[in-house]
C-alpha cells in the first residue's frame, strides 16, 4: 500500500463522485493521481467531503517530511495551477500525482465556489409536523424556517458516513460491542490438500450466528508466487466484511522477516492501532499498540501452551484467543484453524477490533503451513 509523503503512514483509498482518491489518517492529507483534481474539481463540494473524512491528529508521533511521491518515490515539487491560484500544491513530475496538506482541498473548493449573495426568490409555504409532548404541531412558512434550530437539522442529516456505515454503527460492531466472545473459523480450500497455500478466508461468528467475514486481498499470479515462497513474511492485506459486504476493518500486514507486525484501521481510514511481536526465546510474545504507539495490552504465552493466547493489561486478564482441536485429518492437512476470542467487559470498541485481528494475525504467524517450516 502506498505511503503519505508528509508522515510516512499507509494511505487509504476512498470513492467520491466516482472518482478515487488515497488520504492520510495521520496528517490528514491527499493524494491524487493524475486528473483525479481536475474531475474532482467539476463538484467543488467533493473535496470538502474529503478534507472531512481524513482529520489530522488521528496518530501521533509524525516523522520529517520525506517528499516522495507514494507511487513511483519520485520526489514531489511545488507547482501553481492557474484555476487554483493561492493555494500551494506539491506535484510529482514523473507521474503526474498531485498531493494536497490538509485543508488544501476545501482551500481549492472556496475558490471554485465562493460564497454568492442569496437572490431574492419567493418561497412556498411549507409545513414542519413533530409531535411535542405527544400532541401534532404544523409550522408553515418563515415561521417554521425561524422556529426549527439549526442543531436539529443537523443531527438529522448524515454529514460523513464512509462506506455506508458510522464510524461504530451497524450490526456487525453492535455484535463485537455485545458479545462476550466470538468465534474467527478459518474456510477450507481443497488446493491446501496439494500442498498450496491460499488466500485466507475467515468466518466470524458470535453466538453460532455469522456476522462478517474476513479475506486475505490479492489475487494476481505474483501474489500467489510470493504467498507459496514467502508465506507469511511477505505483505499482504485482509479486509473484514459485515453481512451486507461493505468493509468494516482493515488489517495491513508489512513485508518483514523478524518481528512479525499487523496494523489495524476502521474502514474509513481511522488507525486503532497494531499487533506487534517481540524477541522472546521460550514463550509466544507480542504487544497490542494503541494508535499512538502506546501498549494496550500483552501476549506472553510459553511455548508449551500451545493453543493459548492470554492478553493482559498489567497483571489483569482481559481477553484471551484460544485455538480449538479440529480433528486430526483437519489439523495434518489443511490450514483450517478454529479460534474463540474472549472479550471482556472493561474493553473499549476499538480494542475489541483490535482483540478480532489479533486472532488473525496469531492464525498467520503461529499455525500457518509456512509458519511452521
């Protein structure tokens, strides 16, 4: 996945007026390739959307500025475009990739629509009905334009919900809010008997009902060579899905060889944090990192505790992933692995998500074919 050229974090995509643009969580900045602006520019209301949905602030601890572009990691120059004059915007020469500070886009937006004088035009009468107090009342006219305040309004219009959904809304995160435990059932592909090894795919489930699924993303020759050879080392990304297939979370996986790492991100870009292992000799060790790099919680399993994943927050207990026994034909064969996920009450909606990944990213580096080898 691409990087921001201004805080070196992974950029997320995101679909308005049809047309696709990359932002950055922690600085909040955009980036565009070629013509995108342009097409962007015909709905000035678009770009404000997209200044709305990445807000800078969502991680902390932002490096220098590297200035590259995310695609070719061609260097970015400064370049003045004569329909938006003013407003400072870096482009990459090679590719024709435009990168845009945050409040850049809404900066562009006001010059391509400023604000007019309002014509007087003649209004129909129009009625508000509520119920107040359980008894009908119309407004009609000015009366009920001058009467209805603002914050109501407001409350009742979604401004921003990416992808369809609220930042927690929806019935998949209202079943990871609820539940006390869930279940992450690995799916079987028959090339796994030859030897294979295949995008991974997951059932989640809460209380034997299925409420998501989870996909290993990728499905290009490349990729499969790289997925038999470098299993669980290469990069990769899962994206977990609700009932109705829109994407709820995300979880990116970094090329590395030691100290296996797995960032998590809601759909609409938000970073809750990451999985992270550490060095350790006799026992299965990994931190959960809040987004601010902060440890959430602790994995320190010996190694004669298999199947055992307990996560501690100090010397308290507040989750656990467990591996279930699938049968002996399952557990030589195939890479198909059960696991229960604990939740406890005192844990926020974020590290619940965070507590679901983590029994993906133990499925990957502890029980995987290429794991073990």
């Amino acid at each position: 996945m691409p990087r921001c050229p201004a805080c070196s974090e992974l950029l997320f995509r995101r679909r308005i007026e049809g047309v696709e643009a990359d932002g950055c969580p922690g600085c909040g900045g955009l980036w565009m390739d070629n013509g995108e602006l342009q097409a962007l520019s015909k709905t000035p209301g678009a770009l404000r959307k997209l200044d709305k949905i990445f807000t800078p602030g969502m991680q902390a601890g932002i490096p220098e500025r590297n200035g590259q572009c995310p695609r070719c990691e061609q260097p970015l120059g400064p370049m003045e475009f004569e329909q938006f004059r003013g407003v400072r915007l870096d482009r990459c020469k090679a590719c024709g990739g435009i990168w845009l500070d945050h409040g850049e886009a809404t900066s562009i937006a006001d010059k391509l629509d400023p604000p007019a004088e309002p014509a007087p035009v003649a209004v129909a009468p129009m009625v508000v009905d509520f119920v107040a107090g359980g008894s009908p009342v119309a407004f009609r006219g000015d009366a009920a334009a001058s009467w209805l305040p603002e914050p109501m309004v407001a409350s009742t219009v979604p401004v921003h919900a990416p992808l369809g959904h609220s930042e927690w809304g929806g019935l998949f995160w209202d079943e990871v809010h609820s539940s006390d435990h869930l279940t992450v059932k690995q799916r079987f592909e028959l090339a796994e008997l030859f030897g294979y090894e295949t995008r991974n795919k997951y059932e989640i489930l809460s209380e034997n009902r299925t409420i998501g699924w989870a996909a290993e993303q990728g499905k290009s020759v490349l990729e499969f060579i790289t997925r038999q050879f470098l299993g669980h080392w290469r990069s990769f990304e899962i994206l977990v899905f609700d009932e109705s297939r829109q994407p709820v979370l995300r979880a990116y996986h970094p090329f590395r060889f030691f100290f296996q790492r797995l960032e998590v991100s809601l759909a609409n870009g938000t970073f809750l944090g990451a999985i992270q292992q550490r060095f350790s000799l006799l026992s299965k060790r990994f931190d959960v990192e809040g987004p601010d790099g902060r440890v959430l919680m602790t994995v320190d399993s010996p190694i004669w505790r298999l199947w055992t994943f307990p996560f501690r927050r100090g010397a308290e207990e507040v989750g656990t992933v467990l591996k279930r026994w699938g049968g002996l034909l399952t557990e030589g064969f195939t890479d198909r692995d059960t696991f229960t996920v604990k939740l406890g009450r005192m844990l926020s909606d974020s590290e619940r998500a965070l507590l679901l990944a983590a029994a993906i990213f133990i499925d990957l580096q502890y029980f995987e074919q290429k794991a073990n080898r």
